[in-house]
C-alpha cells in the first residue's frame, strides 16, 4: 500500500507529490497521457510572486513581461507598464516535466498513461481502479490527492469539487509570430462575450494566442487568429487549436475521507482572469500541510481533512469573491460601453494606477480604479459636457 496516491501530473500534482515525498512518504502519481506535460492547454504567464513563493526551477522562464497593450472593440488602445517585470512567460511542458523530475528525485514514482476510473475509500483505506494501455490496475493507498484539471469523472463519482460558477471555455494556438512585440489584450464582448483575447509573445519566435468565452471558442479564436495574421502580425502555419473548460471559482467540498481535491479541479483560479498555476499551488500547499499531519496521526476522515479546505479558502477565497463579482459587472457589458470606458481610460491616469497592481492579488486595486479613478472620470466629463464646475 502507498502512502499516497496523486492522481494526475500537472504542475498542482507534481508539486504536492513532490513536498509529500520530501517529507518521507510513498507517493504514487497516476497520469493519463503517456507525457507529462502534454498537451499543453495553458499559456504560461505568471507572476513574480510564484518564483519568490515557491522552490521551482527557473530555467522554464522564457520571457519577462513589464508591459502590455489593451485594445478596445474599435481599436483604441492603452498601455500599462512597470518598471520592473510583473509577470513571465514559462514553458509549460517544461515547468511540469521539472516538477516531475524533482519529485522522481525525492523518490516518488509515477505511471504515465494510467488513467484512474474509479476511487473508493473504506476505514483502512483509498482504494483507485485504473486502466493502462488497456490493462486494469487496482492501488491502494492512505490517501487520494485528486489533481485532475477539469475532468469531473471522479470528483462527480465521490459528490466532491461540486460547481458552484459556471466554467469559461478556453482556446490557444502556438504559432509564429512576425511583428508581436509586446503581449496584446482584447478587450471586446463581441470577440470573447464574458472573457477576453490574448497574444502573448513566447520568446523571439513564437507566440500564443488564445482566449476565454462563455460560447463558441472555437469559431471566435479563429477570427481573432484570422484578424492577427491579416494584420501582419503573427502566421498560423497550420498551427493545431487546443480547447477545454476552464473553471470560474471554487469548488467545493475539496476533502473526504481519505480523499483531497486540489488544483482546477478545486476550482483554485483567479476569478478574473482563470489563471490556475499560482492558486493551484497554493492549494497544494494546503494539501500537503494537512496530509502531513493526518497521515502522522494515523487520522484520515474528513473531519481532520476539513482544515485544508478552511486553509486555502482563508487564503484566496476573498479574491474569488471580489474578482467574480466583477466579473459578472464586466459580463454584462457591451462592445459600445468597452470603448466608453477606454476612452475615459485613456484620458485618466489609469492606466499609471493599473501597472501598480499585484498580477495574483489585484482586485482590491481593480475596484479602487473602478469606484474612485473611473467614475471621477464619469462626473469630471458629464460636468464637462454640462458646464458644471466645482466651487
């Protein structure tokens, strides 16, 4: 019997069996693909903070970002820039293969192209039915750690990680690019209702373009694909799309007996933006502390499992709240009230406050520019537009 078991090796996955190997434990990771680190759904844009936080290794890092260009429906545009690099570009199969190789190291073992189809849990133990290249596999273990993205098969079969905000849908293309110089943000309902567009430059060749929609991210990725090469910008090449869901907010419960659920697969992303790498780790984190500790005490039902949950939601769960609820305002907007704000934006100091924002933790700034900085700008224009001066 293992210690533990993690099922699948993404970077939440890896890590967590990494830090539960270090700490002594029998660790098992369980992956579907026969690689780890494909395909590659993400575009790998970080914070600073994710290297300052954790031990990961640097050598992923392709690209440091200090600027971006946010575009409007029609066209107009703003700039935001720091002094210093806010954000990086990581090679996504590259950053979990070495994540991979670190717990192999501390003496994990993982069994690629091993899909789990099934988890049950007794007194003594989880027990995790598996097919590998079309043989059945059964193992045990003390405890389960669900690292499974966005596949809901065996968190549904447990009533575990239930939704509680819809999923986005997410598509990128890895193509050439030709004049991409600075990363572009698409601002615009109509290309991405409910979402955005990006084009990230990757390194001096390449570049990623994709973007979140609640509908159709397909067809409207190709448009924006279409619009960027008619523009000179990037060549598609033939470039193959990659699509999945990707999760709104938590979702919970993220524990039972002898079970723990982390990741996307626990709904830890930004609610703003969908990022999941940095929040994910955060709740491996979580995972690993409480693991420890109900595995040192023999003690593995939920009600000792529970302080995981009650760690990350401690942490993020604010900035889940505060980033959906703007989300929704942001939802409900038009094409014609995009341009609107952008042309206040560009008129205002802004874009200045907005490059002083935390790239993980940037609600809090995002309503202060929203309530003070915005509709200042709404009343200084209506008493503009009025003849309405203050005494």
């Amino acid at each position: 019997m293992h210690d533990v078991i993690v099922v699948g090796a993404g970077p939440t996955g890896c890590y967590a069996a990494r830090e539960l190997a270090k700490l002594g434990y029998g660790v098992l990771v369980l992956e579907e693909h026969t690689e780890v680190g494909t395909p590659v759904h993400c575009t790998g844009v970080v914070g600073v903070e994710l290297y300052r936080r954790f031990d990961l290794d640097r050598s992923c890092i392709q690209t440091r970002l200090a600027s971006a260009r946010f575009l409007s429906p029609s066209g107009q545009s703003f700039r935001v820039a720091s002094p210093q690099p806010s954000a990086l570009v990581v090679d996504r199969r590259h950053f979990d293969q070495s994540l991979a190789r670190q717990a192999l190291a501390h003496g994990a073992s993982f069994l690629l192209g091993a899909r789990a189809e099934r988890v049950s849990t007794t007194d003594q133990q989880s027990v995790v039915h598996a097919t590998c290249l079309g043989d059945p596999l059964v193992f045990s273990a003390r405890l389960v750690i669900l690292a499974t993205g966005t596949d809901e098969c065996l968190t549904h079969q447990l009533d575990l990680a239930r939704k509680s905000t819809p999923c986005m849908l997410g598509g990128q293309l890895f193509v050439e690019s030709l004049s991409l110089d600075e990363v572009e943000i698409h601002l615009s309902p109509s290309l991405a209702p409910g979402g955005f567009a990006w084009a990230v430059p990757a390194n001096g060749h390449g570049a990623r373009v994709g973007l979140i929609a609640s509908r159709e991210p397909r067809t409207r990725l190709l448009n924006f694909a279409d619009a960027l090469e008619a523009r000179g910008a990037i060549r598609r090449n033939g470039a193959k799309m990659t699509c999945r869901p990707v999760p709104g907010g938590p979702r919970t419960p993220s524990y039972g007996d002898r079970v723990i659920v982390i990741g996307d697969a626990a709904g830890q992303v930004k609610s703003t933006t969908s990022g999941g790498i940095y929040y994910g780790l955060l709740g491996a984190e979580a995972a690993v502390r409480s693991a420890h500790e109900a595995l040192r005490l023999g003690d593995l039902g939920a009600a000792r499992l529970a302080n995981y949950e009650q760690s990350w939601l401690k942490h993020i769960g604010r900035e889940q709240r505060t980033g959906r609820t703007l989300r929704r305002l942001y939802a409900n907007l038009t094409d014609r009230d995009m341009d609107a704000l952008f042309w206040l934006t560009r008129r205002t100091g802004i874009p200045r406050l907005l490059s002083q924002l935390r790239f993980d933790w940037h609600t809090a700034g995002l309503l202060t520019v929203l309530w003070r900085d915005v509709l200042g700008a709404v009343t200084g224009a209506a008493r503009e537009h009025t003849g309405i001066t203050a005494d």
